[in-house]
C-alpha cells in the first residue's frame, strides 16, 4: 500500500494544528498504531512550527508539507522558503529502536550541529523531539531556491485488523 498526500499552507501560526489533524486523521483511517500516529504527529508539529517561524523573510509566506506511507514506512517534509542554515546542512541517522529502548550508557546522542543544546536555550527543542521521535531525520539546505528541507522517517506498527495494513 502507497499513499501521500502535499499541503501549501500559510505561514501561520493556525496552519501547525491543520497539518497535524489531516496526518492524525490519515494514519487512523489506514490503521497505525495510535502510539506510532502520536509520535509523528508530534514531530510534524514541531517542524511545521519551525517552518512558521524561522522559513522565510518577514510576514506572509507559505511551507509545504508532504507525507508519504509505503508499506511500513512513513516520511514526512517539511519544506520552507527561509534563509536556511547557517553552517553546511546534515544528515542525522539512528537505528531503528522500539519504544523504550535506551541508548547505551554513555554514548553521546546524535543532534542536528545547527541547535543549541536543549537545557541552553528556551527555542531549538523541536529539532531535538523530531529526533527521539522519528527513526531517521534529515536536514538539508535548498541550494539555488533558498530555504529548508526537514524530512523524518517512522516504521509503522498497525493495529490489528487495520484496513489498510501493508500486505
């Protein structure tokens, strides 16, 4: 099974709650594991609110956000027009872990190089959620176009007896 669906949404702080409603609604209509809906639904938050505030000169404006499922995988973008960041763009990856697993005592966790440390700043901790959220995260820069490309990735769980589960 394959679907997606791609929003152009204003850069409005009530845009953040309209993206997060439509992917809650998709993954309950295909049958995702409420727990694993929660968990993007939250990283898509985040994202989009960076979007909101950090994807673009001034007022006004408009991101995309584009959400894919393709067997057991969801991927989300989130796409501005902003200034991008600062230093070289990055990409940071995890193994795939089930909830409640932990890192191994002492080893460092991986962040994105462009966000403050969560206990330094009062802004930055969403990149830091999208992170311990999702199983894979990429940011990159839109050379030539401007702005920002956010992406995660989540394995999906179904709940049993889900319509739309991936044969």
């Amino acid at each position: 099974m394959s679907i997606w669906w791609s929003l152009h949404l204003p850069r409005e702080a009530a845009s953040v709650p309209l993206a997060r409603r439509l992917l809650l609604g998709t993954m309950e209509t295909a049958g995702v594991d409420p727990e694993i809906s929660y968990d993007l639904s939250v990283a898509l938050s985040e994202a989009c609110a960076n979007a909101v505030e950090h994807g673009g000169g001034g007022t006004g404006g408009d991101y995309r956000v584009t959400a894919f499922i393709d067997g057991d995988t969801c991927r989300i973008e989130v796409t501005d027009s902003g200034p991008g960041f600062a230093r070289r763009s990055s990409t940071v990856r995890r193994e795939s872990r089930t909830r409640g697993e932990r890192r191994p005592p002492g080893a460092p966790r991986q962040q994105h190089p462009h966000s403050p440390a969560p206990a330094q700043a009062e802004h930055g901790r969403g990149l830091f959620l999208i992170e311990a959220l999702t199983d894979h995260v990429r940011y990159r820069d839109r050379p030539g176009r401007g702005g920002v490309v956010v992406s995660f990735d989540k394995i999906l769980k179904w709940r049993e007896g889900a319509l739309l589960k991936a044969s």
